[in-house]
C-alpha cells in the first residue's frame, strides 16, 4: 500500500529521489541540516522506519548502511493514482474529474501514453 509519506519521510525520500545510488545517512542529514534544524537520530530513525516499510533497501557499508529508494518516485506516484482509483467509488467519475482538472499539456501525453498501450496490447 503507498500511502502518503510524514513530512520528514517526504523530505528524506525527495532527497534520495535525486541521488544516483545508495546513500548513507550522514550524507542525508549533513544535506538536510542546510534546511532545518535536526538531530541525526532523527534522519537515522525516519531512513530506518521507511526501511521497515519497504521504502528504502539498504545495505551494509562498513559501520553504517547505505540506502536507496525501493522504487521511483514515478512507480510511487503511479501506485497512489491506483489506489485512490480503487478506494474512490465509480471508476469512470473518478477518472472524469480527473481530467476536468489536468492541463492541456498533461491531456495531451495522456492520449500519447494511452496510445502506446494499446499498440503494446495488440502487438502479439
């Protein structure tokens, strides 16, 4: 289940979204203390807690763990669009106030990414 992250799970995640490989959690509170003020136990227990969670992979480097992202923040994005599809009664008015409230730039790579899926369905 995707659920919405907490404001400092949010945070941690966006950051780890813009990084290419693993990173350790002094590398995420050293960044994060440019913002805030926060304590390094705090970015330690929210990375492991999203550990738990199955939001982060971690491995062992050395003392500390190296973590990364268990998915995209697209897969992530994509998996909320479907469970507030399925938790929000009709289908076809969910998606229809959906569209009343996209750009004509977002409908536009809608039908691009819908016609790509039909082709990939009825190629054999």
């Amino acid at each position: 289940m995707a659920r919405g992250f907490g404001d400092l799970e949010k945070v941690v995640m966006d950051r780890l979204w813009t990084r290419a490989g693993a990173t350790s959690v002094r590398e995420v509170f050293e960044e994060l203390l440019t913002d805030r003020e926060i304590a390094y136990t705090t970015v330690m227990s929210t990375m492991d807690n999203l550990h738990g969670k199955g939001w982060l992979t971690r491995e062992r480097s050395g003392k500390a763990y190296l973590y990364a992202p268990a998915m995209t923040r697209e897969q992530y994005s994509a998996q909320l669009m479907r469970e507030a599809l399925d938790a929000g009664g009709s289908t076809e008015l969910v998606l229809t106030h959906f569209l009343d409230h996209i750009s004509d730039d977002e409908s536009t790579q809608l039908r691009k990414v819908l016609q790509r899926s039909r082709t990939r369905k009825t190629k054999p």
